[in-house]
C-alpha cells in the first residue's frame, strides 16, 4: 500500500513567509532607488520615463505569460531558481555602464567632504575640463557658482590636472556648476577673446576703426558658436547612447525577474489550497511589506554615511545593487525549499478572458476597473519622481529610505481595522476617499520645503494605497464567480500597476522635463480629484448586480438554519436564487 505524503503546513508557511521578506527587502534596496541611479547617470526626466514605461510594460506582457508555461509544462521551481539566480547578474550589469560624464555622479555630494582638500578662496583658479577639450579657461564667476558657507572652507591655490587631483577637479565643478551649460558659456567666452586676439595679431596693418573690429568680431562669434554647436551635439549623441544602453540593461532585468512574483504566488496558493489552508494566504504580503520597510530604511541609512565616492570609479550608489545581490542570493536558498503543489489539473487558459467578460458587464466593476488605471498611472509618478523632488531639496537617501518604512508601517497597521473601515465607509466611499488621499499627498509633494518634510505626509499611504486597494478587491469579489476571484484581481492589478504605470511613467517623464516636478505633482492632484467626484457621481446612478459566491455558500454551516425552515428553504441553491433575483430587481 503507498504511503500518504504527509504535508507540514507550519513548515511551508514559515519558508514561503521567509522568501517574501527576503525577496521584497532585496527589491527595496535597488527598486525604490532606481530613478535616482539613473538620474547620476545623467538621463534626463523623460528619458526615465521612457525606460520605467518599458520596464511595466514588460512585466504587464510577460508575467502572466510566463507564469502560464511555468505551470503548464510543470517547471515552476526551475523558473523560480532561474529567474532569481538570472536576475543577481541582471542588475549588477547596470554597474557596467558608465555615466555620462564624471560630474553627474558627483553633482549631488555635499561639497564639504571636499573640504579638507583645501580648496580655494579666490575667483582666480585656472580649472582644466578634460571633457570640453584642452580649452584652459579662467574662471571669474566661481564665486558666483558656490555658496559663501562652501567657498569660506577653501584655501588652496590650485588644483592639480591629473591623477587624484583631475578626480577632484571634476567632482569640485559638477558641485559647484548648476549646470554644464555655464562651464561651456564661460568656455565660448574665453575662445571669443583668444580668438580677436588672434586676429589682430595676425593683421597688424589692419586699421584701427569701428568697422575692421566688428569683422574682427563677427568672425569670432560664428567661430565659438560653431564650436559651441558642435559640443553639444556631442553631449547629445553621449546622452542617446547612454539610454540605449541603459534601456536595453533594465528591459533585461525584468525579462528576467518578471516571472517570479507571479509563479511564486501560483504555487503557494494552490500549495494551499490543497491543504485547506487558504486563510494564511490573505495575511502573506505583510510579510513582504515588513521586509521591504526594514531593507529601505536601512539602506538609505548605510549609503547616506558613505564618501559620494568609494574609489576613483565607484559612486556609492552602487552600494544599493551590492546588497540587492546579496539579499537575492539569500532569497535563492530559501527558494530551494519552497513548497510548491504540483497541480495535475490543466487550467483553463481563458480565465483572464472570463475575468475581462465579468468586468465589462458589471458597471460598477469597469468604474473601479478605470480607477485602478489611474491611480496607477499617478502612482507611478511618486515611485519615479519624488526622490528627485526630495534630493532637489537636500534630503539624504536616509529620509528616503524613510519615507518608504513610514507607508509601509502605515498600511500594515491599518490593515487590521480594514473591515471596519469598509462597513463604516462602504467600498465606494472608501475608494473616494484613498484617492482624495492620494490628490493631498500629490499636491503636498510639490511644496517640499525641507529634507524631512515628505515624511509626516507618508502615513496617509494607509489610505491612498492601503485601503483603496481593499475597497477594490472587495468589488473584485463582488463581481466574481467561484475560482475567478484572483483572476478578476489579478486584472485590476495589471491595469494598475502594468498599463496605469507604464501610460503614467511616459506623461509624467514629459511633464517634468517639459515643465517641471511641481507642475507634474499639481496636475496629478488636480485629475485625482475630478475623478473622485466623478466616481461617487457615476457610482450611485448604476444599479448594483451583486454575484452570488457559490464557494462562499458552499462553506455555510448548515447549524444556522432554523428548525421551522421547509425544506425547500434550506436548499442553499433556492436560496441564493431568491436573494440574486431580489437584488438584481433594483
């Protein structure tokens, strides 16, 4: 007689619990952070944009795909272990790829580290830019460029050209230029006048009057201009290859990654499911959350202590993918031992088709359905701008990391007042009010005055993330039919966070390079806004047809039903008829 297999729930709870902190706390030391990396590198606000679009897009395509041919030719663990092991090498390859100058790495560093360096106090250094060619200029507006606090903490007279003292150099100018652009104009300018000088030394008989100088003149300005054109065609040919290459590194990463969370929340749940023992299921993203709070804060705390630069060609930024590898490599052994159910059932290939037929006929569900897309689509424009928002005021990543535990913490300790939020409230009101949540947060992010200043504003993510999400997996269970629960959300969640994010991460790296962060976060309050009033408007003209959950009915306990019932009213089918009927009359 073959032996039954016994099944340790406990086991299998703890190793699944462990693998999602361990995966999300490695997510959180990179992901959170990854806009910023690209910002050292020198991408502009569109440019970013474009490469997080193309980052949720692939994951929108290419998730739910994957996860498919993982069950259905029964490799979840080899896709799991790979997709870890790939996705290590995946992000460390961003490393490979150099900034677009020395400056940009450097240019948000506080300028004091260099202090001991004695740099000096006097507007009268000569400064080699090897990146503008051999021009030797004199810079007369470095004062002008640098703070007095800075500039009253230098007291050297020079600074060397080569070696440790070129490194400095570069990290000295992109602190103190606001920008390339000024170093070049006071370069043009310097050329402007070696030019004329030039000239006039060349044609001593040429006579001294108004108009011999104005050609003299007009000469040396098509002159600089042309060298000035053709520098910045260079800067701009530098800058497009950079994006390529970048976009091509992160495009990679999650083709490889993407098919992780998706497999791995397949298995655990039908794991399960086998067993009878759904209910630890609904409680499991807690743990992620925890692990990602602890990683974030403690990351930014780690990098925030470090020298801008850790050597002559590391920026300690990289520190973030150093211990993504880490966590990651961590998270690989646990996967080994992760229970996994070898579920012999084909599944029907067409539930999403089912969940979008479910969705599209019930008016409330393609209400929420359009809200998650734009919520999406605005949240993706805090996850990718407003560490920028942050830095551009002087926080540290400390407060950013921060900023990250504070939402998390939030949310986690909401999350057990969630059902007497949505009895309170409704799941209407609770979705109007997360969103109004949001707008607040949207419009408080373009009034940053101080590095802190974004923290208070994080605990209203219990809200505008936390209970908004409730509210709509609560519809999703409304509208859903038994086995398509997770389906109907699973296509929430892709219009969220895959088409929402991906439309939102292109508008958002536009408006920001167009017009700027702070018109971007404005605009993004005011449509959240409008579309909340409009939500509550439109949502209380549709007639609610609430579905019957037969897997729901089925669980009853059949003790609930008095003895003065007829057998007829306790057939559990008749009943659910009626009431379906009942509320399907209104």
């Amino acid at each position: 007689m073959r032996r039954n297999k016994q099944w340790d729930v406990n086991k299998a709870m703890l190793l699944s619990r462990l693998f999602q902190f361990l995966h999300c706390a490695g997510k959180a030391c990179v992901i959170p952070f990854l806009t910023l990396y690209l910002r050292y590198l020198g991408l502009t606000a569109s440019l970013t944009g474009i490469i997080m679009g193309t980052k949720h897009f692939i994951n929108l395509a290419w998730a739910p795909l994957s996860g498919y041919f993982a069950k259905h030719y029964n490799k979840r663990r080899v896709v799991i272990l790979s997709s870890l092991l790939c996705s290590i090498g995946a992000g460390l390859l961003l490393l490979l790829i150099p900034p677009a100058d020395k400056a940009t790495m450097s240019r948000y560093c506080n300028i004091s580290a260099f202090a001991g360096f004695g740099l000096p106090k006097t507007a009268e250094d000569t400064i080699n830019y090897s990146q503008l060619g051999n021009t030797t200029m004199t810079v007369h507006a470095f004062t002008t460029l640098i703070s007095p606090t800075a500039l009253s903490k230098m007291n050297t007279k020079h600074i060397a050209t080569a070696g440790a003292g070129q490194m400095l150099n570069d990290a000295i100018l992109a602190t103190a230029a606001a920008s390339k652009h000024e170093v070049k104009r006071i370069a043009h300018r310097q050329s402007h006048r070696e030019n004329h000088k030039n000239e006039e030394g060349a044609n001593p008989d040429i006579p001294d009057n108004s108009d011999s100088k104005r050609s003299v003149r007009s000469r040396s300005l098509k002159t600089g201009s042309a060298h000035g054109q053709k520098a910045t065609d260079v800067v701009l040919e530098v800058q497009h290859q950079l994006f390529f290459l970048v976009l091509m590194a992160v495009a990679l990463w999650e083709v490889l990654a993407a098919p992780l969370e998706w497999t791995v929340d397949d298995g655990l749940y039908e794991y399960l499911d086998f067993v009878d023992a759904t209910d630890g299921y609904s409680q499991h993203w807690i743990w992620g959350y925890l692990g990602a709070a602890c990683s974030a804060c403690g990351m930014g705390l780690l990098v925030s202590n470090l020298d801008c630069l850790l050597n002559v060609h590391i920026h300690r930024s990289s520190v973030h993918f150093y211990c993504y590898a880490i966590l990651i490599t961590l998270t690989l052994l646990t996967g080994t031992f992760l229970p996994i159910h070898v579920n012999r059932k084909r599944e029907q290939a067409n539930k999403v088709l089912k969940a979008l037929h479910l969705i599209s006929n019930d008016g409330r569900a393609t209400l929420c359905a359009l809200t998650a897309f734009i919520v999406g689509a605005v949240g993706s424009t805090v996850e990718n701008y407003l560490f920028w928002q942050m830095q551009d005021k002087g926080s540290s990543e400390f407060y950013m990391g921060a900023s990250i535990a504070i939402k998390l913490f939030a949310e986690i300790l909401l999350s057990f007042f969630s059902s007497k939020i949505l009895k309170t409230l409704g799941q209407s009101g609770t979705v109007a009010l997360g969103m109004l949540c949001m707008a607040v947060q949207c419009l408080y992010y373009s009034f940053l005055w101080s590095p802190w200043s974004v923290l208070p504003i994080q605990s209203l993510n219990a809200f505008s993330n936390g209970a908004l999400w409730w509210a709509l997996n609560a519809y999703c269970e409304d509208v859903s039919t038994p086995g398509m629960e997770r389906s109907v959300q699973r296509v929430f969640q892709a219009l969220s966070l895959g088409l929402g994010a991906g439309i939102g991460s292109l508008a958002g790296g536009f408006i920001a390079s167009r017009f700027s962060l702070e018109v971007l976060y404005r605009a993004a309050a005011v449509v959240l806004v409008i579309w909340s009033v409009a939500f509550l408007l439109v949502q209380s003209r549709i007639p609610r047809q609430k579905k019957v959950n037969y897997s729901q009915l089925l669980a009853a306990d059949n003790s609930d039903l008095s003895d003065t019932e007829t057998d007829q009213e306790r057939d559990w089918l008749v009943k659910a008829m009626k009431d379906e009927i009942e509320n399907n009359s209104w």
